[in-house]
C-alpha cells in the first residue's frame, strides 16, 4: 500500500486549501473557492503524466469502470470479453451496463493475451476490458492489433497498474479509454476516488455528463444548464480529489523506491531454479507493486506458501482468493443479484456455473505475489530477503 505509507504535510495542505474555503463541491462557486479546484488540477495533472487529452475523476474505480462503459456505449446484449483473473469490480460494472462478460484464458503474463481474445469472438462481441495486473501490462501492442482486427473497442483497466508503461507509452493511452482507482489500497490512493482518462473528445464529453446526472457544465448556473442526457452521479468531492492530488506528485518517487525494492528481492529468488516470473512485455516500464513469481506445480506452490507463514513472509495467493479469481465467484456463477439484470434476459455465451480455465487454473495455481513497499528500510529489506532465502531453501 505505497500510497498510506506516504501520507504527510503535502495531503494535509491540500485538505486545508479546501476547509479553509468550505467548498467540498467539485463545480461552481468560484469566487468562494479562492482559486482551489483540486479535482479539476488533479485531472490537468493526470491527462498530462498520460500525455493525452482528458482526464475526469469519479468516485472509484468501480465507477470510473461503469462509467468507461457507459461513454464509450457498452450496453444491453453486448457481449465484451474480460480475463478470469481480474479483482471483481470490471466484472460487476459489465453486468451492471446490461452487458455480457465472456471470459477468456490468461497467460503468464496473467493477463489476456491476443489468441486467447480470438478464441471468444462472436458476432456480438462489442469490447475488450483489458485489466494490467498487479502493476505490470499484457501484450498491449498485440492486443491492440487484435481489437482494431475485429473492430472492438479497447479499454483499459489500468487500476492497478498507474505508473507503468509499455516501450515508453503508458498504459491506459493504448485504448480508446483507461480507467483508475485511488482506493486505499492503490499507490496513489484518495481513500476512494477513480478516473477516466481518454484522447477522444466525444468519450471525454459523454463521460463528463454522464457522471453528473447528464449536466454539460456550461456557464455559472449549475439549475439552469443544458442536459443532454440521462446520468448518474459519480462525483468526486474535493476532498478526496485533494488527498490524491498530493499523492499523485509523490508517483514518480514511489515508482522509483519500489523498482528498487523489486530488484532486491527478485535476485533472491532468481538463486532458486524452481522459481520463474511473471512475463513482462517491457520489463522496464513494471510499475513494481508487485513481485509474481511461479513454482511448478500447485503442490510445490503451498509448500513454499506454507514455508512463508512459518518464516514470517507475507504474500497473496490468488487462487485462494474470493474476490480475484472466477474458481471462488460463486455469486457471479449464478449470477446472484439485488435486482435483475439484462444478463437474466440473455442466453450468454458461456455457462458460468459449468466453465472451466484449465489453463488460467494452472498459473494461477501456481502464482504467488509479494507486495512491494516504498518505505522499506535497507535491514527491512536485507532481513526480508533473508526470510525468503530460508523459506524457499526449506521447501524447496
Ligand atoms: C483492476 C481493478 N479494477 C477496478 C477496481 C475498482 O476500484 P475501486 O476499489 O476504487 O472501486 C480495482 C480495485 O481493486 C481493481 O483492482
């Protein structure tokens, strides 16, 4: 959780530009707010680290997701294609659009990867959700090439992995639209908050609107503009838009530290010839959150698992983990749901309840993650390595 291990004078500061004027509210109230717009800074700020055009903040990731959809005009029947291993929150937000998720296979890049992609591709099929995870990318070059192919709409979910890039463009320009989150778990965290960043005018328009129950936020008058359409409300509020802010500017130093940090540990492992890694296309542009690396076989996995808790090594294993992997949704299995959704009304292509992912099942089975931290001392660090060292020597 890089970003909670970083708070400081520079959150504090910008929390205190806001209370001092009192205005918690994103729009309007211009002379009140003394020149503050943090939510509108943090978006100048986001579009330009990206280098493209556009950037508005919502109130998470989840909605920055149902919100991505919804711009780009994923809706009822729509089937759009997402990985089995992927936190759960593009899965709702596809149901939640009317839409059908189509699973796909993963690789060891653990994400969707081109043939894996063809192989679900029906006369239906209207996008991608492509999900970087645990801070590094998939074959992004390949998988646009797939998707401009098939004339599908690419967007990226790029939650988990902002600060990374691929050959030296950032992941979340490759799309026609990426999405954020700030969660309290996220490198750059705002408690919650979430964004959409795009080049495309009409998307950056459409979501605008949409997240503010359809105002096109034109003039002074908030009670009398224009409304194109029908929205929701996805709002960030300035406080929470003025903690990522400051965050935000602390992006570069955290990458930095956490590149470090990963190279340590990953010559550690790299002494044990059980051990692989996760493939990076670009190893140079992993944002480093992460360190996935694979055993052989499941068994071999917990072994090593359970030589970790005994040494004190804190890790994720996924396959084990309700909210990450398809094996353990049983509530998306029978799609169990507050209110019926389109899905109800849909034949989809796959039978959830029956589908298997044998080849997903195998990496993930053998996946382990080891979060990176930003503030590790050089002893937290060394005595770290050392544990693994012992762990891995015993199991192995
Ligand atoms: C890949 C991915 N997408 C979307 C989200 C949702 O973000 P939030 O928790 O801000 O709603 C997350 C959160 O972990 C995520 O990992």
């Amino acid at each position: 959780m890089p970003g909670t291990e970083l708070f400081g004078a520079e959150e504090k500061k910008e929390i205190m530009d806001v209370l001092e004027t009192g205005v918690l509210f994103r729009y309007n109230h211009d002379q009140q707010r003394n020149g503050h717009w943090k939510a509108r800074t943090f978006e100048a700020e986001l579009a330009k680290y990206h280098g493209v055009k556009y950037a508005h903040l919502t109130t998470s990731g989840t909605t920055a997701d149902n919100l991505a959809l919804a711009a780009v005009g994923i809706g009822v029947g729509d089937e759009v294609i997402i990985a089995p291993f992927t936190f759960i929150a593009p899965v709702e937000a596809i149901l939640h659009a009317g839409a059908i998720p189509v699973f796909a296979e993963i690789d060891e890049t653990l994400c969707l990867y081109p043939e894996s992609i063809e192989a679900v591709i029906t006369p239906k099929t209207k996008a991608v959700v492509l999900v970087h995870m645990c801070g590094c990318m998939a074959q992004i070059d390949k998988i646009v090439e797939v998707c401009k192919k098939h004339n599908l709409i690419l967007v990226e979910d790029t939650a988990q992995a902002l600060g990374a890039s691929f050959n030296g463009k950032m992941l979340g320009t490759f799309g026609k639209v990426a999405i954020y989150s700030f969660d309290f778990f996220k490198i750059v965290t705002a408690g919650e908050g979430g964004a959409i960043i795009t080049n495309d005018q009409d998307v950056y328009e459409t979501a605008t609107q949409h997240a503010d129950h359809g105002h096109t936020h034109v003039g002074n008058n908030r009670g009398m503009e224009p409304h194109d359409i029908i929205g929701t409300n996805y709002r960030i509020g300035e406080l929470h838009a003025a903690i990522g802010l400051a965050q935000f500017r602390k992006l570069p130093y955290m990458l930095e530290c956490q590149r470090k940090n990963k190279a340590v540990l990953e010559r550690v492992l790299s002494g044990f010839p059980k051990v692989t890694f996760r493939k990076a296309p670009d190893k140079k542009g992993d944002s480093a959150t992460f360190l996935d690396f694979f055993l052989p076989d499941e068994a071999t996995t917990r072994k090593v698992l359970k030589s970790f808790d005994k040494h004190g090594v804190g890790y994720a294993y996924w396959f084990d983990n309700n909210y990450h992997y398809f094996k353990n949704w049983n509530h998306v299995k029978n799609l169990k749901t507050a209110a019926k959704l389109p899905i109800a009304l849909f034949n989809p292509p796959q039978d959830y309840k029956t589908i298997k992912f044998p080849q997903s099942d195998n990496i993930i089975s053998r996946l382990i993650s080891i979060q990176i931290r930003v503030t590790w001392t050089e002893k937290e660090l060394m005595d770290l390595s050392t544990k693994i060292e012992n762990a891995l020597k015993e199991a192995l």
